[in-house]
C-alpha cells in the first residue's frame, strides 16, 4: 500500500508541484522589477526635460531664423 501511495504521488503530484512551480516563476518574470520601474521612470523623465528643451530651442529658432525649417 504504501509502495502505490509512493508512485501515485510521483506519477501525480510531483508534476503538479513542478508545473505550478514554473507558471509562478513566468509571472514573476513578466512583471518589472522595482529597478526596472525605476530605470523607465528615469529614463521617461529625460525624454520629457528633452521634448521640452527642444520645443523651446524650436521657438527661439523660430523667432531668430524664421526660415529655419525650410533649410532642414
């Protein structure tokens, strides 16, 4: 009897255990780390502070080189 309770959780329940153990791990994985939040909220704050000084550089372009535009 307690041969087959042995098999019967080897052939049925290690799987399991193996299978439910990988799927956790795969959504972990799927979601970011705290540093990689942090690395894409630097990284969104340096294009917003570039998209800014190359507005205002336009505007400047814009009231001094008015023909500017057309040159590029």
């Amino acid at each position: 009897m307690g041969e087959v309770i042995g098999i019967i959780s080897v052939a049925f329940i290690a799987p399991l255990v193996i299978v439910l153990h990988y799927v956790t791990k795969w959504r972990e994985s799927k979601s970011l780390s705290t540093e990689d939040e942090k690395m894409l909220q630097d990284l969104w704050d340096n294009a917003q502070r570039m998209e800014s000084r190359i507005n205002t550089l336009e505007t400047i372009l814009d009231d001094q080189v008015p023909e500017w535009r057309k040159k590029v």
